[in-house]
C-alpha cells in the first residue's frame, strides 16, 4: 500500500524564518534546518524506466529503500521520449512553445528518431536553468547524456555545448547515446570531460558515478549537478555485479509469464533475455541513484526518468504500442521523487509534470520562478511540507504522431486520425470514449484548454 503522507509539523513558515535563511524565498515553509545561503541541489535523471518497471515482479532494494525517505509524486508525467523531456526540464518550457515541435504526421521531421527533438542545434539562450543557478553562484555540472539537438559536427564545439548553456563542467559526457558517434555500447564509448573527447572502455555508468563523486568533492557550494544517466537506455547488456542490487541469476522470468500457453508463452520467452538486461541496468540506475545521494549529505535532490518503457523490454501484457514514444500513460507516467533533511516522507497525487522541476530548482536556489522564462513550469516546493501545492488543471505531451492534454481524470489525444478522449480509470487505465458525443462537455473543456496553452495561429 502507498505510504501514508506524514508532515512533520516543526514544518512551518514562522520557524522557517526564525531560522535565519537569508536569500531562501518565504515560499519554501517546509525547510527548518539552519542554513546558510542556499541548498545544494542534485537532479538525478534515469533513462527510458517508468514505473512499472520499478514496482514489477523483479525486486529492486535499492529503489524500495529511497522510497520509504522520499516524497513520492505518484502523478507526474514528461515527454513521451527523452530530448523533449530534457528540454523541459532545462528551459521550464514546452517544446512547442519554442518551435521545436513538428506538424502531426511528419515523422521525418525528427530525423531518425520519431519522437525525439529535430535535429538542430538548439540555442543556449532557451536552456535557462543552469545559467540562472550559475547566477546564484552555484557551481553547475552535468553527466552523462546531453541528447539536446543534433551534436555540432565540430568536435571542439560538440565537447562544449552544455557549457555554452551555463554548466560550469560537463563529465563522464555522451552527446547522444552510448553506441553513437563512434561508440559502440556502455563499454567502448566516446567520453567527453570537459570540452575534450576521447574513446572510454570502462562501463559507462561506473564512470558516470566516480566523476561525479570527484567533483563533488572538491567544488565549491553551493552546488547544483544534474546527472543524466545513459541506463536504461538501449544496448541491453550484461550489467556489472557491482552495480547490481540482488545477482544478475536471481532475476527471474515472472512465473505469470512461464504459465502462459501457446504463442504468448513462446513470445514471453522470445523477449526475456533482453528484458532481464535491462532491468539489470534498471538496477543500476536505482543503485546509483542511491550511492550519489548518500554522498551528497544535506543536498536537496529529485529523482524522475525521462519516460517509460521501451516496447522491446515489455513484459508480454503491455501493449507495446502505448509505451516510450507515445503520448499513452505507458509513454509518459514517470516517477518523482523528492529527497532531503527537510522534506518529510510520504505521496503526493498532485498532477505534476517534468516541466515543473525548472521552477521547483529554482525556488529552491532562492530565486523566483515569476521573473525567468520558464513560463509552462510550476513549483512542486509548497509540497515538501504539511500543505500542497495548488493542483495543475492539465498537463501537455507531444510526439510526431500525436498531441496530448490530460487531466486528473481525462485525456484528450488529437492524431492525424482524428480525435480520442480517455477517461482515466484508477492507475490511470484508459477507458477510450468511442466518439465526443458521449460526452460533448468534458471534450469541449479539454479542447479550450489545449487553446488556451497552444492558441491556433
């Protein structure tokens, strides 16, 4: 059962101000710790995992351990592929806003990828987050994957483009995915550190973990790093023990599966051995995960992944057809989780969205999310204590194919086909009204509400 919601009831606005937080907003009540000046901050990013993934029949300790310490958002949804994702989560804005959005159906326009981000370089200007942390005074990193437009084909200029964006430091760096650009899979990659490129043959996320320990180490606070990780993300391969929660012989094909008859028991086997990889490298990331926050003390961090589930990994039952590159719950149902000394366990089922990490870092560093250009993100602070924050009336997602407009209950897709509204069953089932007209008002509420986020032109 989800964990009941349990404030800590020191939580509160006037101890937050006896304390003495200097340059920290009002709007953060839940902090009561004595602080000087502002948190440390780590973003922690996993790629290509939904939740189902982490709450299946393979155990995953390490995940189930950070989720008794954390605030979870059981409701929180991203872009249904990982550039988009990312571009929320850096400039607080919807791509669309910013013209990086094809017309429904052009699903060349994305290059090889449908889905992903069109393969241009996307100006530095738009990618706010660290620019504004860096003007905090922040020390700003990033590692691991940047997979923000198409790499520059300057090496000199393609080592550097994060920090172009306001990243002080970009290591353990992989401009796109491990097996691009010359490498060939997490252990014979082509690493930047710095602005310089070289070949890299030790395992990925390994690498991705000492640079980041290292830095964190020796960098001045306060300090923001935002790890991106290349896990879970295709090769599927053999994950390294080290990095493992439980054996890799312990991962076990779900009995559900075995029992099956016929073709699906035969199509269940046909799938398992890169299914089994893959949650290997699922438990990698939640490994991890864990290792940095254990390292980073009094740090203020926030856990999500950058969408779900990959068909080819599906477990026989899901349709492979409504997970990662859709705008279907499978797509775009991501976890969230906030962690710190301040912030007291427990579940939110406030409407949320990746978009909305932009604002709540920066509340968090101090500033106000009012006066950047993050105009499609809202803060999730006011949540990390007794209150909640006001509930969004929406959230928005996009791929080549289709447009999506959800709500606590509903769903509003617009594909070349026509038009689909979902009522949202528990666990966010969709239940697919066959046409509007059985319910002419709720569609006519999702539609204005789509208008008013996207106004046709």
């Amino acid at each position: 059962m989800p964990a009941e919601f349990r404030p800590d009831r020191r939580t509160t606005l006037a101890s937050a101000l006896a304390l003495g937080l200097g340059g920290v907003l009002p709007g953060a009540p839940w902090i009561r710790r004595r602080r000087v000046g502002p948190p440390d901050l780590l973003l922690l990013v996993g790629d290509d995992i939904g939740w189902p993934d982490l709450e299946g029949d393979t155990p995953m300790p390490a995940f189930e351990r950070l989720r008794e310490r954390a605030l979870v958002f059981r409701n929180t949804f991203s872009q249904p592929t990982g550039s988009p994702t990312a571009y929320t989560i850096l400039s607080g804005r919807y791509p669309r806003r910013d013209g990086l959005a094809p017309p429904l159906g052009r699903w060349d326009y994305y290059g090889k990828a449908a889905g992903e981000l069109p393969r241009v370089t996307i100006s530095p200007k738009l990618l706010a987050l660290p620019r504004l942390l860096k003007s905090r005074g922040y020390s700003t990193a990033l590692f691991g994957k940047w997979n923000l437009g198409a790499p520059d084909p300057s090496p000199q200029l393609r080592s550097r483009t994060p920090m172009r964006a306001g990243f002080q430091n970009w290591q353990a760096g992989v401009p796109t995915n491990v097996d691009e650009g010359g490498g060939s899979g997490y252990e014979d990659w082509v690493r930047v550190e710095d602005g310089t490129e070289r070949r890299e043959t030790r395992h990925q996320t390994l690498v991705l973990r000492d640079a980041f320990l290292s830095w964190w180490k020796s960098a001045p606070a306060p300090r923001f790093a935002m790890v991106s990780f290349q896990a879970a993300h295709a090769p599927f391969h053999r994950t390294p023990d080290e990095l493992l929660s439980i054996p890799f012989q312990d991962i076990k094909q779900p009995a559900s599966e075995l029992e099956l008859g016929g073709f699906l028991r035969m199509k269940a086997g046909r799938r398992w051995p890169d299914r089994k990889r893959y949650l290997g490298m699922v438990q990698s990331f939640t490994k991890v995960a864990s290792e940095l926050i254990e390292a980073t003390g009094d740090a203020v961090t926030l856990v999500t992944t950058d969408n779900g589930t990959p068909g080819r990994v599906a477990p026989v039952g899901r349709n492979q057809t409504r997970l990662k590159g859709t705008c279907y719950e499978g797509g775009i149902h991501v976890p969230l989780l906030a962690l710190g000394p301040d912030i007291a366990p427990g579940e939110r089922t406030t409407l949320s969205s990746s978009v909305d990490l932009f604002a709540t870092l920066i509340e968090l560093a101090g500033l106000d999310p009012a006066e950047t250009s993050g105009v499609d993100s809202r803060s999730l602070v006011g949540a990390f204590g007794a209150d909640d924050v006001a509930p969004r009336a929406f959230v928005y997602a996009e791929s080549a194919a289709e447009r999506v407009l959800r709500t606590a209950s509903a769903k509003l897709r617009i594909s070349e086909d026509g038009e689909e509204l979902f009522r949202l069953g528990p666990g966010g089932h969709e239940r697919r009204h066959p046409t509007s007209i059985e319910d002419p008002k709720l569609h006519a509420q999702l539609r204005a509400s789509l208008h008013s986020l996207f106004p046709t032109r």
